[in-house]
C-alpha cells in the first residue's frame, strides 16, 4: 500500500521475548551405525520431513469425498424424501445449510451437466480467453519480464474478483476488536465501522483516515502486544490486499502490461487489438453470473459456525475441508470434480479428475493441449447398484476408455460398451476402443491418483 500502515511502537527487547536458538545442531541425520551407508539414504532422511512428504501423509490418511460427504448426504437425503412421503419433518429435523446443500443435488442429466460444466471453469480463477491468450503468449515469448507483468496483472485481477471476501475479512477483525479493545477506543470505533458500506474505494477511505489511526493511538498508548495486537495485524494485511483490489489498480496493472508488450516485445498491432479486446470483455462479465450449486452450498454449511451447523457431525466437516484444501494444493496433478445427485429416487455420487498438464512434456513455445493425451478417471456409486470406476484417455478427438461396473452387470457387458461408443460418436468423438469389465472388490482409482501424485513429486503446478 502507498500508506504507511504500521501503527506500533518498536517491541522491547524483553528477556521474555523468544529469540532463535543459537546452538548449531550437529546431529541433524540419525546415525545408523553403518558409516558406509551412501549419501542418498541420508538425503532421503532430509527430505523425510519435506512439504511434499507432508502433503502426502495428510492425502493419504484423510478420507476420500466419496466417503465423507456420503455419509453427510445420505441421511439427510433419506429424510428430505421421507419428509416428501409424509413420513417424517424435514424441515425441522435438519439444519438449514443442510437442507440448502440437499436442494442442490443434481436430479436429471441437464442438471448433472450443468454442475459438472461450472466446476470445471471455477476449477481456476484464470479461465476464459484472455487467460488462454495470456498463456499462449508466455509459451511463445519466454520472456521472464513478460511472465512478471502477467503475474502483477493476475493478483490485481485476483484481488479485485474477491473484493467482496476481502471486506467480509477486515469486518470480521472489527467486529472482534469492538469485544477485545479498551471500551473507550470501542466506543469510538463503533460509528467508524458503521461508515463501511461496502464500496471498496469508500471503504479504503474510512479505513485509511479514520480507524487505522485510531487503532493507531490505541497501540501507542496501551503498547497491546496480546490477541488485540494479532487482531489488528490481520486487519492491516487484510487492508493491504484490499488497497491492490480496485478497479483503477487491475487497469493500471494491464495498462503496464500492455506497454510492455507493444514498446517491449514488439507485437503486432493486431496480437495487441486481441489482448484489449479480451480484457474488456472480461471486465463487462457480470460478478454474480451463476456459479456451481453444489459446492457454494458445500462452501457455505462447511463455514457455519455456532447454531447454523447445530445437529452436523463437526468431524465430517472437518474431513471435508481438508480434503477439499489438499485438492487445492499446487502438489495435486489434477482438477477433481464432484457431482452428488437423486435421480429417480436413487443417490448418486460421482467423482472426476482430470489430469493437469506435465510442465515437463511442453517445452517453450509449444501448445499444451497437443503434447500428449489427456487423462481422466471416473468414479460413481449409484445406490442399491454399485460402484463403477473409468479410466479415459483423450488425444483430440481419439477416446479409449475402460470401464469397470460390478459384477451383477456382467451379462450387459457388450450392451454397455455398444452404448458407451453411440455416445462418444453422438458427441463428436471417436472411440477407438472401449473396454468393459467387472470391478474389482477393492476401488482402483485412489491407488491410481496415490500413484501419480507421487510420480509428480518434482513438478509443481503454477501455470495459469
């Protein structure tokens, strides 16, 4: 931010204050006793406590979606039709984010393609053509400056699409600083949060002039190095990232952008009219466009605190978010998808990865999508039939698919694949060989996906 934001006294060098430890360890490796051993078992010891090693000792002991959120949804899916039957209450049995989440299940193929379609463009914030153009453009330049201007413009954008959560932040650490702060100060800081009215570029105002400063007088006088203090450092972090999330600083940041790529890198004036044009109709996109149903209910029940979750299995939740945040985590090689549905009074649960791009298998200059194929596995468990599992491999239009169904569908083994390839080919693709088997006792795709997490271990995903 432009203005200086810190509003403390310098922290004195208290004895009490913890500091570092000194003392060099020497011993870092444990010694087996065989001095002899070579250095990579050692290195392999290093890394034993690594980030990624972590990542994956919470992915493998975390329980998967399919079982965390079909034990949250099949009960209360059993209730919401027992309430349509005249069996039981719905409506009173069951919390209220609940009963939100439930309404939003899929409950024909129209809606199941719908959800399936939105998830797949909020799998990232950068979709659309302007992204695609920007990342072309990297691929064929492979200039490190342009990358750094395309990353200033990204967090701008960032900023300014989650403007809303931003505030919703900086008003959840006000709210708790009115409870914690001297009654004096809370006093004065009441009317001050009361002036936010949701305007970024008003709010920033408010908050720069008037209650920064006032936290400001209340640090200086009171010296608050406690829970009030961690509290106003979240509210000063939480300012800042509203600061770069206006519409005037996501122009300025593609205005740089666009400089660059016309005094810079000397593009044609048609590339540079492309560029422009993305822009502007990524601007004229409205905010609150529809988003995926199930997962902004998901999002929403998983955040509820207090009486809003009363009667929901706190560990479920838990199970839930973690699962979702290691999905998110720049170590997982793909974009995982979820669709619960009712069908014809059946529950429903699918679940899809698709593989990201391998960074090593596109060298500069070249187009991602014609690098190799691309993967992806399938998962539904349809209730009272089973679960089928399917492994699909695209290469443009070229589909070979392997299907696993169980075992009570063996005899509609053919029937299934003749169907499966008339839906390929209705779709525009050509199935060069479909495969239909019993499943196994044991679901295959956890160990699959386990695999090529491990696999790609050394590659991290930052691309746009």
């Amino acid at each position: 931010m432009p203005d200086n934001l810190r509003i403390t006294t310098p922290v004195n060098t208290l004895n009490e204050i913890a500091r570092p430890n000194q003392a060099v360890e020497a011993n870092r490796v444990p010694k087996t006793g065989n001095t002899t051993e070579p250095n990579l078992q050692s290195a392999d010891l290093l890394l034993s406590g690594s980030v990624f090693n972590q990542f994956l000792r919470q992915l493998e002991q975390t329980p998967g979606l399919d079982q965390t959120l079909m034990r949250l949804l099949g009960d209360a899916a059993a209730a919401q039709y027992a309430s349509q039957a005249g069996i039981s209450d719905f409506e009173q049995n069951i919390p209220e984010p609940m009963k939100a989440l439930v309404s939003a299940l899929a409950t024909d193929a129209d809606g199941m393609m719908e959800e399936v379609r939105a998830q797949s463009k909020d799998s990232t914030l950068f979709t659309g053509p302007l992204f695609r153009f920007l990342d072309q453009l990297s691929a064929q330049e492979a200039d490190p400056q342009f990358d750094l201007h395309v990353a200033n413009f990204l967090k701008a954008y960032s900023g300014v699409q989650n403007a809303a959560g931003t505030r919703a932040a900086i008003h959840r650490n006000l709210e708790q600083l009115k409870y914690t702060i001297p009654l004096p100060f809370a006093k004065r800081l009441v009317p001050l949060i009361a002036e936010l009215t949701g305007d970024t570029d008003a709010d920033l105002a408010v908050l720069k002039q008037k209650i920064i400063p006032l936290l400001g007088e209340y640090a200086a006088k009171t010296n608050e190095i406690g829970k009030p203090r961690d509290t106003i450092s979240m509210l000063l972090n939480n300012t800042a990232i509203l600061n770069e999330s206006t519409r005037a600083n996501l122009n300025a940041k593609f205005n740089e952008l666009y400089v660059y790529c016309r005094d810079t890198l000397n593009l044609p004036q048609m590339t540079l009219n492309m560029l422009r044009a993305f822009f502007a109709a990524e601007l004229s996109e409205t905010n609150d466009s529809k988003k995926e149903a199930f997962l902004s209910k998901l999002t929403s029940l998983l955040s509820a605190t207090g009486k809003a979750a009363e009667g929901i299995d706190r560990t479920v939740l838990h199970d839930i978010t973690r699962s979702l945040l290691l999905d998110s985590s720049v170590f997982m090689p793909f974009v995982h998808l979820v669709l619960p549905a009712q069908i014809d009074g059946r529950f429903l649960f699918a679940q899809m990865w698709i593989e990201k791009t391998d960074p090593d298998t596109a060298g500069k200059g070249q187009r991602r999508a014609v690098t190799g194929p691309k993967n992806i596995y399938l998962s539904f468990e349809i209730q009272d039939l089973g679960l089928f599992e399917a492994s699909v491999s695209l290469m443009g239009k070229q589909v070979n698919m392997k299907l696993a169904c169980p075992p009570t569908f063996r005899s509609f083994n053919s029937e299934i694949r003749n169907s499966i390839s008339s839906i390929l080919r209705r779709n525009g693709l050509e199935p060069e060989e479909v495969r239909v088997s019993s499943a196994q006792s044991k679901p295959q795709i956890p160990d699959i996906i386990l695999q090529k997490v491990k696999e790609r271990r050394r590659s991290v995903d930052v691309t746009v």
